[in-house]
C-alpha cells in the first residue's frame, strides 16, 4: 500500500517542473479534498484575519515544546484553512531537533506552500532572526505566513521563480552580504530542478551552516542529485522505516552539514 502510494505521488512530482499551479492543486485535492483546496486556493482570504488571530491567541506562550508545536499544526482547522505541512512528522520532528540546537539568525526555504514548514522554522530560529521565502505563488497565504513571525523575527517573501538570475540577485541584496544559516529546499522538485536550486542558493549558506533536501526518497529526482553531491560534506539521512498509514508516507529528508 505504501509503495503505491509513493509511486503516485512520483508520478505527480514528474510534472512539477512545467506544471507547478496543476501539482499543487492535483496535491490538495488528492491529500486534503475539494473543500479545503477550494478554501486555500480561493476563499482563504475572507477568513485571513480570524486564521491570524487564532494563532496569536494560541500560540503566545514561550517555551512551547515540539512536539506540542506538531500537535497544533495537525489540528489547526480555520473554515478549512490548514497548517499542516506536506511533512512525514518523524522526519521533520528530527529535522527540528536538529536546528533547535543552533542559533538560526537567517533561513532560506525554497518552496513554502500553504507555509507549515515556515511555521515550525519560525518557532526554533532566533528570537530576531530573518527568515526569507522563495515561492512562485503565495496567492491570498502572503499575509498570512508573513503574520508566522515573533515580535523581533521578519519574514521575507519572494515571489519569483528561484531558477532564475534575478531571483538570486533579490536573495543576494536582500541578505546584504550575510550568510544563511539554514537552507530548506523543497521547491521544484525535478532533477534539473533540485539542481538548480542547490548550485545557485548554496553559495549564500555559511561555512558551518545546514542545507536539508526534503523528498530525498523521490529516486529519480531528488534522491538522484542528492546522492551525487552527498559525500562531499558530512550527511545524514532522516527517514521514517516505521510509517503507520498513507499520510505518513516516508519521504526522506537529507541534510548536509558545511
């Protein structure tokens, strides 16, 4: 069952590249309904600002622990409006763990999505930290991830295709010759893709500093570039061998170490 489950979800990530607005909705509707794409895709902005204050309300306690952060993200539901990231728990629960321990000052995450990845990261970075998003669409969720951000933290949102020049010059001027601590890729998930987005971003990322890919388990794509370049550097994988049903369907998450 899991195997066919990933073969589906193979196939889908075959056409991200030229179809990226099909795939997400393709993704929605297959993982979450047609109410719930409707409302992210559509009708998310008429309940914006109750989705906002119900996670300033919520979540304005310090010293919140993961998993308590997972458990909120699972059950977030505002008319529809999920947070929820398109995350094997186990997986991204160790990623977490992992960056918790460092002082994370600057976050590059290439693909945010519906911004449930951007959640978490805002939640173990630093309490002044910068957090910046590289997306094609961000549609009505713009202001929404944008509200992820504690009193000090600013969170930056790119709205362009991260394969091309001028997108790396906005990252480059933005950042204002700081290095990042923490890159997140999980944009285009092609080959050619991954690639891409790995030989232009990494240059910025800080000797020291992580690159994480997630999706490693995609053999033909991901897994494929992520397999050549990881002997070069200090690597783990983070995969969940004890996946328990279809929606927590191991996906990999790969992680160099600077």
């Amino acid at each position: 069952m899991e195997n066919d489950i990933y073969k589906i979800q193979h196939k889908y990530e075959q056409f991200y590249r030229f179809n990226p607005k099909l795939y997400d909705a393709a993704y929605y509707i297959r993982e979450e309904g047609l109410f719930t794409f409707l409302v992210n895709s559509y009708l998310g902005k008429f309940f914006l600002s109750g989705a906002i204050k119900k996670i300033h309300i919520d979540t304005y306690k310090n010293n919140i622990e993961l998993n308590e952060w997972l458990n909120y993200l699972e059950k977030f539901n505002y008319f529809g409006i999920k947070l929820w990231p398109g995350q094997n728990r186990f997986e991204i629960f160790s990623l977490l763990k992992i960056l918790k321990k460092r002082n994370l000052k600057t976050i590059l995450e290439i693909g945010t999505a519906g911004g449930g990845t951007m959640f978490l990261f805002s939640r173990i970075a630093s309490p002044n930290a910068t957090l910046i998003s590289i997306d094609n669409d961000y549609g009505w969720r713009k202001t929404f991830i944008k509200s992820f951000a504690t009193k000090r933290q600013n969170i930056i949102l790119v709205e362009m295709n991260s394969h091309q020049k001028p997108t790396r010059n906005r990252i480059k001027h933005t950042l204002m010759g700081k290095k990042i601590d923490f890159l997140f890729i999980d944009g285009d998930h092609s080959y050619n893709g991954v690639k891409d987005d790995f030989n232009m971003y990494s240059r910025f990322v800080k000797q020291g500093g992580i690159i994480a890919f997630h999706d490693i388990l995609l053999e033909d794509t991901v897994g494929k570039f992520y397999q050549e370049i990881k002997d070069n550097f200090k690597h783990i994988e983070i995969i969940d061998n004890k996946v328990k049903n279809s929606r927590e369907v191991k996906k990999g998450i790969g992680v160099l170490y600077l």
